[in-house]
C-alpha cells in the first residue's frame, strides 16, 4: 500500500488503489489480490490460522508485484 501511495494511486484505502490498475497492464494483479485478501482475513478474522503455504504464496505474491512495479 505505501508503494501504490508514493506512486500516487489515490483512494482511501488498499483495495481502491488496487482497483485503479489492469491485469492487462499487471500481470501479478491477480496474485496481489489474493494476498490483500488473505491479509484482511488475517486482521479481521479472530483466530484466523495461517498456513504456511499460504503465507508463502502471499509473500512471493507482494514481491513479484513490488518487483513487476520496479519498486526495488
């Protein structure tokens, strides 16, 4: 989020600045998703149990966008 912010996607939150951007344009938009999704459950879901994989698959998901995006 703090990425999609200094790269001046606007919105109130997360989600909106997602919104703003094309599977034809990211082609890691998909999996980012489906980390952002697993993040809100994760905060909102009392006892919410992670798996390792799925933790996995999350992190490599935030990191191919980050480096899709030229972030680093």
């Amino acid at each position: 989020d703090f990425f999609l912010k200094q790269a001046g996607y606007a919105g109130e939150h997360m989600a909106e600045r997602l919104s703003q951007l094309s599977t034809a344009n990211v082609k890691s938009l998909d999996g980012l998703w489906e980390a952002h999704k697993l993040r809100n459950e994760i905060a909102h879901t009392p006892g919410f149990k992670l798996s390792a994989n799925q933790a996995e698959r999350a992190l490599f998901a935030f990191r191919d966008f980050l480096k899709e995006m030229r972030a680093f």
